[in-house]
C-alpha cells in the first residue's frame, strides 16, 4: 500500500516537472476543441480534466464520431472552418493533412521533456511524413496471428508459419455445418478496411504502388493477392464480407472462428473476458511468412487554422504532450486498455509483462520485423485505396468477377489521380 | 365596394423574401460549384462549366446509382402503399374500435424511432451469426443467409426496414380515414352481395383517391431522403449493390475523394430530375382526377 502510493506521488511529481514550464506560463488561455474517434483511452483521459487544467489553465472538449465518419467530417472541416484545435488523424491521411497545411510539424510545439523518442518506432514513422512528425500516437501496431490454442490442439495442428500451412488449416478447421469458421477477414470498403488486410498479400507477392511516379500496381502480385484473398473467403465467417474490424473481432472473441490474422489490439479485447468468450484459449504468433504486416498509427495532431498564432499552438502541443505522456499511457496500462500503449518503456515494462504474460509481449515484438508500410505513402492515398476498396468489395461479394478489369480500372482512375496534382 | 390594402403584401412579403433565400441560395452554390473543379485537398478552384457534368455520364457508378435510386423508389413506395391499404382494410374489417385504437399506438411506433437506431437495430437482426431473424434459417437449413451482404437481398432487406416504418404508420392513417367514410354506400355494396375485396377496391380506395395520392407523393418525398437507413446498414455494399446517388454523392464528396464539385454535379442533376419528375405526375395525377 506505501509503495503504492510512494509509486502515484513519484509519478505525480514527475508529471508536474514535466508539464512546470508550462503550469508556470499558463499556456492556453482558451478551451482546447479536439475531433477524434471514441477511444477507451480519450475517455479516460476525460476523467482527469482537473489535472489538464492545472497544468495548463484551460480544458478541452471532445467531439466523437466512428472512424469513417471521423475521417470524412475532419477532411471536410479541416479544408473549410478548421475550428478545432486538435484533430485525430490516422497513418492513411497524415500525408493529406501535411500536404494540404491543415496540420502542423507537431515537434515544433511539443515539450522536450515529453520525450517523443519514447514511442514505438512503427509508430513514429507512420506518425511523419516526408521525414516530418506530425501526430502522437494513441494508438498502432502491427499484424498477429490469433489462434485458438484449444481448437487446433484437438485438430492436431500447430500454429502456420507459412502461408500454405495457414490455408491448409484452414481448410481442415472450417466447419460451417456447426456454425464455425476457419478465419474472419475484413471484406468491407475502404482503406483502411479490406484494402488494408489485402495489402498483406500484395506486399507479401512483391507488390509495389508506384515505380517512378507511375502505377506499378496492376501487376501479377496484385493479380495473385487479389485471388488468394478471395480464395481465402470460402473460409470467412458469415457478415465479414461487408464487414471490417468490428464484424471479424466480434466473430472470433465470440468464438466462432479458428484463426485470424489482425492488428495487435485485438489482443487486449480478446484477454479481456468482458469483451470476449474465448479469453485464455488464444495463442499469439507472427502472420504466416511471407505475409508482410501492416504498420498502423493513430494519434493527435495540431491543426493549423484553430490555432492561428504560435501561442495556441504552444497549448495545442501541451494538450498532446500530457495526453500521450508516459504519465497517461501507465493510467492505460492499469486500466487494461492494452489498444492503446505506444511508449517502449510502458511496453516493456515489469507492469506490462505482469498484466499480459510473456507470450503476447513476445509475439508483439517479433512481429515488428516483419511489419511494414503497406500504402502508398501520399496526399492521395484514401483516395486511391478507397476506390480499391470499392472494386475489391464488388469481387468479394460477388458483383463482379473479373479481377484484371478491377485492376484495369483502377489504374485508370490512378493516371487522373496523377494528372491533375 | 372592395378597399385597397397592402397588408396582405406586408404580412406576405417578408417570409416569402425568407423561403426565396433559403431556397435559392443554396441552388445558386451548388450549381456554382457544380461548375468548378473544386476538391476539399485543393485550395484553389477553376471553372470547368460542364465537364463534371459530362465526366457523370461516363461513370459507371453513377449510371448505377441512377438504376439503384429508381429501384428503391419504386419498391418502398409501392411497398409502402400495399402493406399500408392492406393492413387498414384488415384491421378495420376485423379488429373492434378498441381494439383498432390499440394497435395504432404500436403501428406508429416504429416510425418514432430515429431511422439511425432503427437502421442499426435490424442490421443486428439481420446479423448472419447473432442475428433473431437467421435464427429460425439456421434451425430449418442449417446455414445462415448474409442478407445484408447478399447482392440479390441487401437492398430488399434495407427496404423491409423502411416499409416497417412507413407502411405501419400510414396503415394508421388509411384505418382512420376508412372510419371517416360514409357507411352507406358499404352497407349498400354488402347488401348487394358483394365481397370485401369488392367493397373496398370499387367503394372504399375510390373514395379515398385524393388523400392516397397524397401519401403517396409524401412516401417518394420521403424514400428520396433515405440516405441514413442505407448508410448504416450497408454503407452502399455489398459492392455497389445498394449505392443510390445520394449515397454517392456523399461518397465522392466526403468520404472518398474530397470531389465536393463533382458531388454537387450529382445533387442538382438530382434537383433537376426530382423536380421534372414531380411536376410530370402532379399534373397526370391532377388530369385523372
């Protein structure tokens, strides 16, 4: 109990040397107005406002909307009033938000002393663009391979290392007739939905965007990707064939589902027996080789219009300082919101092993190296990829057949993509 | 001896001033940006007069939101109108006035509920795995049906949710204007032998032509604008299967691209299609009448 509380006053302390300079200056002298999606850890954040406001004299507002809804209005706004002063913005959309002026470089504004070098390195890179830090992370990771220990032990087989072992078992695990399923893949719209999990396949087949600012994409591996994953949704649970990251979670945490292979926060849902009924049935590994992992981050970052002189954007950075600091990210870790821990020296914490076990942290850090960039790494990405989106849900669920037209067309609309910057 | 007076102007001419600007303001910008190459990612704008105009007709998208949106309309409102003289001619031939007075409170009911929370309340129904409805499909064929991501039942799936709303609530309102009705000339057509079917079809739904015509133009007002019902439930999929061009117009506007130029193309070709449309069955409805 006295260490406990030594603990909480050490932590407070170094919180408060942290955050002094700006406590001193009185930094936002206006409510910070923040867009963002609905995030355990934001919510909690909401809990400890007092503390904002001490440290800085001001207190912040959220306003939620759901990940396509967050992306599409903070697009809108960002281009036209620009109110808020902070936006949540994700890997897919850093580029067009640096490359339109509607963010700023974050670091230009964000203490020293709330060490950005402490954040994962998947995370920092997807957080820049053009070598330039424009967010936080709240959130990111990699790919895992989820599996249920119980199922493929009575089945007799081990965990897939490749990818023909993963679709042999696949095809040996899926059993509608009782209602269970070999895997869940996301088959729903968009870029940061089906494209995101097909991308795995493209770069893992040799796939490339662009060679030279021209469309390398309509190319065998694509061709390959595309008919592998397709292949792989005889074995897909009913719903995720328009569904993404809420469909297949809910299909496997329900236990309906052998194996999938998703972002790592799932893990934290899937241990937790509040969200999950197999919780303490999965084992986590690295995706099938040579599945190439899709690095993902989301996080905050300060807008360029709400805060037209250096001093709001000064409070802009102590709001995002204090949000993401380390201080915050162990309030996370308490509360079992593993989703959203990006600093290593949380990650790799005593607290941490105790809270998740060795297997997960493990998995977590072997999959970094086989965790990439999977996008094209520009302004007109979510515009690219949600047309792929598009095309790819018409192949999944049956409304077109030919995968090379698929291809074809959007090659097509990449060239006016290009034209016209 | 009639005295000149400009009150009536007075009183007239300021809401009129007021319901000109809400209306023609937002025509005269759309139209202007319809004329633009105007992107949110972009800060500078140029006029391409009809380019965007011409650029629709080559989308295949767009041609298929054309077909999608005249499928829906035409569904739910025949859809609508159908259950609706049904379920009034039923319940007026078969249930007591307290009886009547009781399922009206129920039958008006769905259409209370925001089309959001209705919207997100059937697709947990039509759930494949937890689902109420695949329940039953399940216990009988021993497999669920995908309705919401089956190309051949997702936009009639979307539709059994707005007739649910609408067909209950105007079944409410055809009930009670069947109770308004002179009972003569039923009692006379039963006196005569005739059927039920032949008391309402040749008696009962002539007598109420003009107020049924009325719900049915409020009914294509309404499926015009069921743009949430159909973002929540299938967002436009499977593919673009259930994509009307409300839907995506915002999709080129908002979601996808950023195009709001390209997207207020869409919305005044959808203006202008919607107005030649109304005003053509207004006046053949008005002839036949």
């Amino acid at each position: 109990m006295l260490r406990k509380s030594y603990c909480v006053a050490l932590l407070g302390g170094a919180s408060l040397l942290v955050f002094a300079n700006i406590a001193n200056a009185q930094i936002c002298t206006s409510t910070v107005r923040v867009l963002a999606q609905p995030r355990d850890s934001l919510t909690l954040l909401e809990s400890y406002k007092d503390e904002f406001k001490k440290l800085s004299g001001a207190s912040f507002e959220f306003d939620y909307l759901n990940e396509n809804d967050r992306r599409a209005k903070s697009r809108a706004e960002a281009a036209t009033t620009g109110k808020y002063n902070v936006y949540y913005i994700d890997e897919a959309n850093v580029a067009l938000f640096a490359e339109s002026k509607w963010i700023v470089p974050l670091l230009d504004y964000y203490p020293a002393d709330a060490n950005y070098d402490d954040f994962d390195a998947g995370r920092k890179k997807v957080a820049s663009y053009n070598g330039v830090a424009y967010f936080a992370p709240i959130q990111g990771g990699g790919d895992l391979l989820y599996y249920r220990k119980d199922v493929l032990e009575k089945a007799g087989i081990t965990p897939p290392k490749t990818l023909e072992e993963y679709e042999a078992a696949l095809a040996k695990l899926n059993d509608p007739a009782k209602g269970f399923y070999g895997t869940a893949l996301r088959g729903g719209r968009g870029s940061g939905a089906n494209v995101w999990r097909w991308m795995t396949y493209f770069k893992a087949f040799g796939g490339q965007w662009f060679v030279d600012g021209k469309p390398a994409f309509n190319s065998d591996a694509a061709m390959k990707a595309t008919e592998t994953y397709l292949r792989l949704f005889k074995y897909s649970a009913p719903g995720t064939q328009t569904g993404s990251w809420t469909e297949v979670t809910e299909a496997f945490n329900s236990g309906n589902v052998a194996m999938i292979i998703e972002s790592s926060p799932l893990a934290g849902q899937t241990e937790d027996p509040k969200q999950s009924s197999v919780a303490g049935k999965v084992g986590y590994t690295v995706p099938p080789r040579p599945l190439v992992g899709g690095g993902y981050g989301h996080g905050l970052a300060i807008g360029a219009k709400a805060n037209a002189d250096d001093a709001a954007k000064k409070c802009a950075g102590a709001f995002i300082a204090w949000a993401t600091s380390k201080q915050n990210e162990e309030r996370r870790l308490e509360q079992g919101i593993f989703g959203d821990i990006n600093r290593t020296s949380v990650i790799n914490s005593d607290a941490f092993k105790k809270k998740y076990g060795a297997e997960i942290g493990n998995a977590l850090n072997e999959t970094a190296q086989y965790t990439d960039v999977n996008f094209w790494v520009n302004a007109d990405w979510p515009d690219l990829g949600d047309r792929w989106g598009i095309i790819l849900e018409e192949l999944i669920t049956g409304t077109r057949t030919d995968v090379k037209g698929g291809l074809d067309e959007l090659e097509a609309y990449a060239n006016k993509l290009i034209a016209r910057r | 001896m009639k005295r000149k007076t400009s009150l009536p102007a007075v009183f007239l001419i300021p809401p009129l001033i007021v319901l000109a600007i809400l209306a023609f303001v937002p025509t005269i910008a759309a139209v202007n940006i319809a004329l633009q190459n105007r992107e949110l990612s972009f800060p500078n704008s140029s006029y391409v007069w009809l380019a965007n105009f011409i650029d629709l007709f080559g989308d295949r998208r767009f041609i298929n939101a054309i077909w999608i949106s005249l499928i829906w309309e035409v569904v739910t409102v025949t859809a609508t109108m159908l259950v609706a003289v049904l379920l009034a001619i039923f319940l007026f031939e078969r249930a007591s006035p307290r009886m009547r007075r009781l399922i009206s409170i129920l039958f008006i009911i769905p259409v209370m509920l925001p089309r959001v929370s209705a919207a997100f309340v059937w697709k947990f129904m039509f759930n494949p795995l937890f689902g109420l409805i695949n329940y039953p499909i399940k216990l009988l064929t021993g497999a669920p049906i995908d309705f919401l991501s089956l190309p051949a039942t997702a936009l009639a799936s979307v539709a059994v949710v707005d007739v649910w709303q609408w067909g209950l609530f105007f079944s409410v309102i055809i009930l009670k204007l069947l109770e308004t009705l002179p009972p003569q000339p039923f009692e006379a057509a039963r006196l005569d032998n005739a059927k039920t079917w032949e008391v309402h079809f040749y008696i009962g739904i002539p007598m109420l032509a003009a107020p049924l015509i009325s719900l049915v133009f409020v009914k294509m007002v309404e499926s015009l604008r069921a743009f949430d019902l159909i973002y929540v439930m299938t967002r436009g999929g499977p593919g673009i299967a259930t994509e009307t061009l409300d839907m995506y117009a915002f999709s080129q506007g908002f979601v996808e691209a950023g195009k709001i130029s390209y997207a207020s193309s869409m919305a005044v070709l959808m203006m202008l299609a919607t107005i030649i449309a109304f005003t053509i069955l207004w006046k053949w409805v008005r002839k036949w009448q």
